[in-house]
C-alpha cells in the first residue's frame, strides 16, 4: 500500500514539493525595541519530518526539518523576547489522530497525526511514549528552540487558528517530497505514509483528511489505468484491513513507474535494494542485490513482495508476490527465490523485451 501512497504524493504533490511550517505575527503584534509583544502563531503545515535537534540526531539524521531554523532569523533580526502567546495551528489536516477505523492498540505501529506534528508524536527525545497534545508539544519546543538561541519568552501555550492577516517572521522547509519518500520506504514508516495521505488530501484536495487523500490518489491512478474496480484505498500505510489492492494492480503500478520517469524515477529509487532496509537480511547475495528495489508487506498472514527488477542481460520486469500462508517465512523464500531466478535472466526473452 506504501506504494500506492507513494505515488500519490508524487503525483499530486510533485517529487519537488516542501512541506512548509512558518512562525508568524498575528495583526495586532507589535516589534518594540528587541521584543516582539503579542501573540506569535506556529503555523503547520503537515511535515511528518518536523524535529528538535536531539530527536532529529538519533532518528533522522539530515532528513529532519530542524525546529531550529524557525528562530535563528528571529536572533539574527536582534529579537530579544517574545512576549506574548505561542498558538499552535495544526489546522490543515482535520483532527483524527489515527487512520479510519483502526483500534487505539495501532498507536504501537504509527503515532498519532497531526498538521503540527514534531518529533513524530513522541515524547522528549526518545520514542517511549506519546505526546498528550501534539500541538502545545510542538509549542512547547518552539519556545525550547527560541531560549536555545538566547530569545526569552513569556506568555502562554495554546492550540488555535492563525489569523489571516498574520504576518511572517520566519519558515522551515522540508525536504522533498522524493527526499521523503527515501526516508519512508525502505523501513515502511506507517507514521509518514499517513501523513503523506493527508498532505495530498490538504494540498491537492483542499481537505486535510486520510480519505480526501486515498480519494485523490485512486483517482490518479486509474485516470493512468493502473488501478481496478475491485482496488480499494482506506487509509495510507496498509494497516486497516479494509484496503484492498492485487498483485496485477502493483504490476501495473510499477511498470508505469518504470515507463513515466518523471514521477516514477523517485518511486522506484525510495524502494530498497537487496541487504537494505526491510530487505536487510534478503536477497544479500547474487544477482538481485543491485538489481532489484522491491518494497516489502505484511498483515494478517499475507506477506507481499513488490518492485522492479533488472536482469544481467539488462531486461526489465515489474512483478508482485502477494502471498496468503501461515509459513511466512516459506513465503518470503519463495518471493526471494522468484526475483533472484528473474535477476539471473531465467525467463528472459531471445534478443531483450
């Protein structure tokens, strides 16, 4: 389903889109001297990567959008201190924390969503536990951030919306989208694919919500033929069991990701190679290694195999293994023994495909 998601995000947001979280002045918010008195909005703009510098250091590395480059303008400006209320707007996804019909027990597998999402939901610094209120934590780092560059504050935490005739003080951008996607796939973080489901939903829909999203993302794709009447999106990670998808809808997918470059190159490289990522301790020797980018998939017993595989002989093949079993180790077996027979040339065709 990642897949699926993925190619929504690129199709619909575009491989170069940036997620943007601003720091903004409401109108009536006056600069005196080095102080800044009044209310200042932290307005999101649905970053699943948006971090402090610690989190970012154990976690993300340099695919983290750094809290930090929201107050070092406001230091280089000569601001001193802030005094007024931080409001956190969260306001361009809707207010669900989960994807449709999920249990609360699927917190274990994605953290709670959120337009002003930091730290990807977790508590301080490490991943232990949730925050209580994903928009004052995010408030609460800002104003960490703002004393870590020597700005005071004083005034209150709150959730709220941003005026519209607030005024810029400063804005952190994302990486790419296709920068994302890398970040997303190889270890099939359900949190990003959820809220890459919403961005595209908020972004190219005008509804930040999970089934705006999967609504914009299966109409793409079957405008492209890809997707069938029997294929159907609930949410972006694959975790509810209501998804449905098969194997030939994935062939389909992959292929033209192979045909239509543009959106389709960033598609097949997010994908890990062999040794890599979910694929860690698969398909390590031979042919496939560095020839295959596959995406793994798991739930209830169907273990899936999906991506694009280039033979020795330099002929291309998108393939599919969906596969229903209780031995799913067998399975994965299976779907290895299958890609490394495809890398090795075995059903190549006379003279190339």
């Amino acid at each position: 389903m990642k897949l699926v998601t993925s190619a929504g995000a690129l199709l619909e947001l575009g491989p170069r889109y940036r997620f943007t979280t601003r720091l903004q002045a409401g109108p009536g918010t006056a600069l005196r001297g080095t102080s800044v008195v009044g209310p200042v909005y932290l307005t999101g703009g649905g970053d699943p990567l948006l971090a402090t510098g610690a989190y970012a250091r154990r976690y993300l590395g340099a695919r983290a959008t750094p809290m930090g480059a929201l107050v070092r303008p406001l230091r280089r400006l000569g601001i001193r201190r802030i005094a007024g209320p931080i409001v956190a707007d969260e306001r361009v996804f809707d207010a669900r924390r989960l994807g449709p019909g999920w249990p609360s027990d699927y917190l274990s597998y994605s953290s709670p969503l959120s337009g002003l999402s930091t730290n990807q939901g977790w508590a301080g610094n490490a991943r232990r536990a949730h925050v209580s209120s994903l928009p004052i934590a995010a408030a609460e780092r800002l104003r960490a951030a703002l004393r870590g560059v020597r700005i005071a504050h004083s005034g209150g935490l709150r959730a709220g919306a941003t005026p519209r005739a607030a005024v810029p003080l400063a804005e952190v951008r994302s990486r790419t989208v296709a920068a994302i996607l890398r970040s997303m796939n190889p270890d099939s973080d359900n949190f990003v694919a959820e809220m890459l489901t919403k961005a595209v939903g908020a972004h190219a829909a005008g509804r930040g919500t999970t089934a705006a999203g999967t609504a914009r993302t299966a109409a793409a794709l079957r405008a492209r033929g890809i997707l069938d009447g029997g294929d159907r999106l609930v949410d972006g990670s694959g975790l509810s069991r209501a998804n449905r998808l098969s194997a030939t809808s994935l062939v389909r997918l992959i292929a033209a990701a192979d045909r239509e470059r543009a959106w389709g190159a960033p598609l097949i490289q997010s994908m890990p190679r062999g040794g890599e990522g979910t694929l860690a301790r698969r398909l390590r020797r031979g042919p496939a290694t560095k020839r295959v980018r596959a995406k793994t998939g798991y739930l209830g017993g169907v273990s899936a195999l999906a991506g694009r595989v280039v033979s020795v002989r330099g002929q291309r093949y998108a393939f599919a293994l969906l596969m229903g079993t209780g031995d799913i180790a067998g399975a994965r077996a299976t779907q290895d023994r299958v890609v490394s027979l495809l890398a090795a040339g075995a059903e190549d065709l006379p003279g190339g495909a």
